[in-house]
C-alpha cells in the first residue's frame, strides 16, 4: 500500500513536470478574442512579448492568473489620442491604462514631426509650450515615437502624418495653395514619413491653416500615402451645416486617391443637424457598397472639446496665433469678427453658433495663471463678469491667455449615439491626453473623455443599455481599428499575435469623469499586459513602461 502511494505521488508529479510552462497564463477568463464570435471560458498562455496558445490549455505559468468571471480581450486602440505631449510628462498614461488601452495612435491633422528648422524653433519658444515642458530632441515623425519610447512609456503609440503639419513646413500660416515645387516637396516628405512607419494621412479641416488646403491639395497628399496601403483619416470640413458636403469631400479624396477614409470622431453637430444622421448614413453606406473603404470613429459623450478658434472664422486667424492675437486687439477687426460670429454661415465651422448658447460653452484650459480661476465655468458666466458680450469675452480670453482657450462645446445628441455606436464599422476615439489626477494635469480641467471614453462604452452602452453585446464591442476597440490602420500582429486573441491584453469585470467596469470633475479615472479593469509585460495589477499601475513604436504598412526597415 505504501508502494502503492509513492507511486501515485510520483506519476502526479511527473504528469505535472510535463505540462508545458510558460511566462504567463491567464486562466478561466471569459475570451473575447476581437473577432466578433461569442465568447468562451478558456486560457491563454504568453511567452516573452508573444501570445502563444488560446483556449483550453492544459499548461502552466510561472506567473499564473485566474480571471474567472472576467473578460479576457485584446487590448484597446486608441484611434484618436492626443497623449503626443501628456506622455513626454507622465509615460505610465493612467487614464487609458485604467481603461484597457494598449496602443495610442496620434495624427488628427497635426502630428508632432516632420519638423523643418523654422517650425521647430517655433515649437520650442517660450510661449509655444503649455504647462508640460519639453525638449524636441527629434525632426522626423518616427524620431518622436522613438523618443518617447526613449523617455519610457507604457503604452504603444503609432501617427498619421498631419496634413496641416506637412502645410505649415512648407506654406507656414498663409492662405493659398502650394506652389507646384511645394507641392512636390510636401508629396516627398509624406513620402518619407510613410517609409518610417506612419499609418496614413490625417486632417483637421475646420482649423487654421488647415481650412485653407483644397480637395485637390488632399488628393495629392493622398496618393502618395496610398502607394504605401496607407490611410487618409479626417476631421472634416465640417460637422455641422455643411456636414453632407463634407462627407462628399472625403468620399472624392477616396475616389480619387484610391485610397481607404475614415472620419474622425463622427457626429452631427448643432440641434439644428441631429436629423441629418439618416442621411449620413446612406452617404457613407452608398460609397461602401460602391466598392470604396469608408469607416469612422467616434467618443461616446454629447460634447466635444476644442478651443475658441472653433468660434472665430478662419481669415482673421491666417498667420498664426500671434497674427490673430493681434487682429483681435483691432477695433474695426473685432467688430467685423463679432459680426460674422453672430451670423449664421456655411462658410466656415462656428461651433459657439452650432452649440446654440454660450451657455453650452465649458472653459477648461488656460496657460495663463491668471485667468485659471475660471476654469470650470461657462462663457456666459465669464460674459457677465466682464460685463462684454460671449463674443467680445472669447476675443479678450483669447488675447489675455496667449492661446486658444481649451473649450468643451455640448453639440450633440444622445439619441444618435446610441445609433451611432452600433454602425458596424465603427471604432473609438478619445480624442484626448492620456492623464493622471495628479500634478500638472490638475492645472487645467479637461473632457471627461480623457478618463473615461472607452469605459464608458463597456459600461453604459453595453452592459446598461444593452446597444451592442460585449463581442462587438471589444471588436470594435481592437480588431476593427487594427485592420482600418493595417496594423500588424495587434487587436485579436491570436496565437503569434503580440500580447496586449485588457482583462476586466464586465459587471463593474465604469467610468467616473464628469464634466464637473473629469479627474476621475474609471474603474473595473483589472490586469492589463503589454507586450507581454504587466502594466495594471489588479486595477493598480505597476510603474512597468514597455510601449513600443507601432509602425504602418509602408514601413521600410532599409533605406
């Protein structure tokens, strides 16, 4: 009998030697694996920065998980981040850390390189740079994304090249189109960025000077990117009253181009366009049976978050902030802007028009000391201190602070995004920083969308309001944005696939952010990974930095 035993004892563990053992394994979760089917317990298994086996392991690990009742997902792509200088600051990236995020792609117009000598000196002047200081040690758009991996920073990051960027090198702030010599010397250097890596051309046509490229000058700036299977991507000419005519500009780039679109940060903005969605709709759904690549992204709140600029028309802002500044200080000037604010206009893009009231305009950013007391508050609150109209109070604000004046405008409608998040092809965006409630971040307030985008979609439109299921949402954060972008070996539960996970409770998962207090990050992801590499542990940040540069399908690893 005691034979008997000892041989027993043996043969167990003999059978457990010979498990296959692995860096990690995650065990019992719910997998959702990014493509869209249902999910199913099972486990998978890391080795080094790689995903190596998913579903019913029979292994080890020598670190092991157990995520019983918790979903078990690729991790999220940002596809509209604006963390390109929150993460020179702070590279653990905490607000979208704590929601599952593991990539942030940059680019929405401008993007932080290419840099000629001119631009850089601007960048670096003592007025350029906001509360977040920094040296530009880079000229080249893939230089930047090696520096902040340099610097260390947890999340992954890729870029679309700006179109305005790519402008100002060569035009600067003027309003007219490239000579046919820029014109090439602007198609050389897309053409050089998408050699290095970046994922596409990106647009923001409603801002100066980007307002003053033409659909031709896009085209052409397209072509180039489409060579290198890249993508056009754009905040469009305008989301508003002249909404449908956008979308036909951005359906003729693709067009002609031949190249794949998408929208940044859809919506119908204004009441006076909510009833436009339908028709929207058809547009993009007409192209795509067409035969063309139209997708979009968007943020799950009813507000939007720009600066005063969105207010102002774009002629009396050509030259750059310090042009504008001064125009605004010119009497006959700031009559002639007061008067085409207050006037209805296809023109161009007023957003204090759109909102309906200066009631609907929340002042959230200043670089001035002194004026950071009315953060938090309203133009018309704002208005009446100074006792001048909203009109004349966003000319002085912009004058006195020495920049745009960060500003969330509420424009939107509940009802069309709820419609909006169950598209098939759509994605999502925070159209933000990746921040932390601490230090520098709290000089300023911010949209709640910084803390809580992507949680807000798994808890209130999943879970609560049941407008798509799990699968489809975590489709729509990985797999879906990872194809858009030709992203390679990212946004799926795959073996050889890189181990980016996001594991949460899908019964807790939450955001917190308001627009009265949006330093609040959301709660209910649990462990997230990085290449391998854990960054979140049981819903705290590990301090690990294990971000990488992500790079486009042009990318050419010898020049």
């Amino acid at each position: 009998m005691k034979l008997f035993k000892i041989l027993s004892l043996t043969l167990l563990i003999a059978g457990c030697s010979s498990l296959e053992k692995h860096d990690v394994l995650i065990k019992n979760g719910i997998i959702v694996d990014g493509s869209g089917t249902p999910p199913y317990v099972g486990s998978v298994a890391i080795n080094a920065d790689t995903i190596v086996a998913v579903g019913n392991l029979t292994a080890r690990g020598k670190l092991e998980i157990d995520a019983t009742g918790l979903v078990v997902a690729p991790g999220f792509i940002n596809t509209l981040s604006w963390a390109t200088e929150s993460l020179i600051q702070d590279g653990r990236s905490k607000s979208d850390i704590m929601q599952g995020v593991t990539l942030e792609v940059f680019g929405e117009g401008w993007s932080m390189g290419p840099l000629s000598k001119n631009l850089k000196n601007e960048l670096q002047l003592p007025n350029a740079q906001g509360d977040i200081k920094y040296e530009i040690d880079w000229n080249t758009l893939d230089e930047y994304l090696q520096s902040l991996v340099s610097r260390g920073i947890s999340p992954n990051v890729a870029s679309f090249i700006g179109a305005t960027t790519v402008r100002i090198n060569h035009i600067g702030y003027e309003n007219r189109p490239p000579t046919t010599d820029e014109m090439n010397s602007m198609k050389q250097m897309v053409r050089e960025a998408m050699e290095d890596g970046a994922l596409g051309v990106g647009s923001s046509l409603i801002y100066a000077p980007a307002f003053y490229s033409s659909t031709e000058e896009l085209i052409e700036l397209s072509k180039v990117a489409s060579e290198y299977d890249g993508l056009y991507i754009s905040h469009m000419r305008s989301e508003g009253n002249r909404l449908l005519q956008s979308i036909d500009e951005l359906i003729t780039i693709a067009d002609k181009a031949d190249i794949r679109a998408e929208i940044y940060h859809l919506k119908m903005s204004g009441k006076e366009n909510w009833s436009k969605y339908d028709e929207v709709i058809r547009k993009i759904d007409s192209a795509r049976v067409a035969g063309l690549s139209i997708t979009t992204n968007m943020y799950t709140y009813i507000a939007g978050a720009t600066g005063l600029d969105a207010s102002m028309p774009p002629w009396v802002q050509e030259g750059g902030y310090d042009k504008w500044a001064e125009r605004l200080q010119d009497p006959a000037i700031r009559r002639r802007v007061l008067k085409e604010m207050t006037t209805p206009t296809d023109k161009w893009e007023n957003l204090m028009y759109a909102a309906g009231t200066p009631d609907n305009l929340l002042l959230v950013g200043f670089k001035n000391d002194s004026l950071r007391h009315y953060t938090g508050k309203t133009l018309t609150e704002v208005a009446e201190i100074h006792g001048k109209s909203p009109e004349e109070t966003a000319m002085d604000l912009v004058v006195a602070d020495g920049s745009r004046v960060g500003t969330v405008y509420f424009l939107m409608s509940e009802e069309n995004i709820k419609k909006q998040v169950a598209l098939p092809y759509m994605s999502f965006g925070s159209d933000a920083g990746s921040l932390s409630p601490e230090g520098v971040f709290l000089n300023s307030s911010t949209h709640p969308r910084a803390y809580g985008n992507f949680s807000r979609l798994l808890g209130k439109y999943v879970r609560e309001e049941k407008i798509i299921s799990i699968e489809e949402a975590v489709r729509k954060l990985t797999s879906l944005p990872a194809t858009n972008f030709k992203i390679k070996k990212r946004g799926s539960l795959t073996e050889g696939f890189y181990a980016d996970l996001a594991i949460f409770n899908p019964e807790t998962i939450q955001d917190h952010a308001t627009f009265a207090e949006p330093h609040q990050l959301s709660t209910g992801m649990i462990h997230v990974f990085v290449n391998g590499e854990q960054v979140l542990k049981n819903g705290s940040h590990t301090g690990a930095l294990p971000g990488r540069v992500v790079r486009g399908p042009g990318y050419k690893k010898v020049k």
